[in-house]
C-alpha cells in the first residue's frame, strides 16, 4: 500500500534490534485518516470471506483493528494480556513472548467472546517473528472459530513470522512490507507488491 510505505519512509525510525518506530502515526499518536484507508485496503483484500468478528491484541493493534471493522460492519474482540492468576476456566489463554520487551505474557479472551461459529479477521499493527499471531491463531483454533485471514499493517519481510504463519496455509496479507532497514543510513527498502 503506497500510502503506509511513503509515511513509513517519511516518518519511521529504525531502532537497534530490528525494531521500526513508527509513534508518530500508528503506535503513540495515530493517523485516523491513514488507518481508515488500511481498513478500506482490509476490506478489499478479504470482501470476499464470510468474516464476523475481528480479533486483535492490546494495544496497539485495537485502534487499527476498530477502524477496519467499521469497513467490515462487524465487533472488534482484543486479547488481554493478563496476569496468570486472573486465568481461569472462563477463558481461552495462550503464551506470547513479547517482541518489543523481550517477555511472555499469558493472553486471554473471555471464552463469552469467540465462538465456534465465528468466522475471524485477524488484525495486528506488527509482524516481526510471529509470535503474537502464533497465539492469536491459538486462541482462536482453541474456540473452535476459523481464521478467515490475517492482515497487518507493516510486516518486517526480513524477520522469520511471514513465512511460518504462511507455510500454516493461512490467508496472510500485509500492507507494507519492510524487506531491509540499515540503522547507519536510515534506509529502508520494500517488498513490491
Ligand atoms: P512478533 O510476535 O511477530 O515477533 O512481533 C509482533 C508484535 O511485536 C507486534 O504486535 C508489535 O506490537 C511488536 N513489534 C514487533 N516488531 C516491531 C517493530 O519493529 N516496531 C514496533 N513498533 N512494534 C513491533
């Protein structure tokens, strides 16, 4: 999506350990005019499945995944990092070790909130070595409910997470992906699309 990859090179900066900081527009402050055009771009790249509900996790994927669903006309389910003493039979629970800090949380949804029957959109801000979608595709595999497809807004092409979640068969589709990033010259390149 030209729109994200031009902002990406306008106003990212490149972290040590392969981390993008992209605050100004989609982590701390937020573009709602940019999120909307990503929710439109969701929409047209899966329209065609039977999706009812989206699935993301705080926090940064909940604003992206809110302004999607308004483009799919469905609710918006956020899985919770908890504390493992909150984890009872009330919920499906699963592991994701953070990327940007480094820790594993226990990730919960209320199992009032995804069903069997649910067809689910996968929403997420990041796509670095997989682990959060990893969880996420738990949690909704642990439902019973059917992972319709994935979509994030800026998948790091040079990270091992594109191609496991891929080689699972799943319907991954990202709108930007970053293909290298050097620290020394603030370069970054994209895969086209
Ligand atoms: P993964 O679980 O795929 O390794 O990492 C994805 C998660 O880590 C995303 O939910 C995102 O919040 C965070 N993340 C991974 N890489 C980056 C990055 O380069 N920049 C930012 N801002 N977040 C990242």
């Amino acid at each position: 999506m030209k729109l994200l990859e031009e902002r990406i090179q306008k106003d990212g900066i490149i972290k040590e350990g392969n981390v993008l900081k992209v605050d100004s527009f989609l982590n701390h402050q937020m573009d709602i005019h940019l999120f909307n055009k990503m929710g439109q771009e969701f929409k047209r790249l899966f329209g065609d499945k039977p999706i009812n509900k989206i699935l993301t996790i705080e926090a940064s994927g909940i604003g992206i995944a809110c302004i999607a669903a308004q483009h799919f006309n469905v609710p918006v389910v956020f899985a919770k990092k908890a504390q493992s003493i909150n984890i009872d039979g009330e919920v499906y629970a699963t592991k994701i070790e953070s990327f940007t800090h480094k820790k594993t949380y226990d990730v919960i949804v209320s199992k009032k909130y995804i069903s069997s029957e649910d067809h689910i959109l996968i929403i997420d801000d990041f796509l670095a070595n997989g682990c959060a979608l990893n969880g996420l595709i738990d949690l909704v595999q642990s439902a019973g409910a059917t992972v319709e497809g994935i979509g994030i807004a800026i998948e790091k092409g040079f990270q091992a997470g594109g191609k496991l979640i891929r080689s699972k068969g799943v319907h991954l589709e990202s709108l930007a992906i970053v293909e290298s990033m050097d620290t020394t010259t603030g370069t970054i390149k994209f895969r086209p699309q």
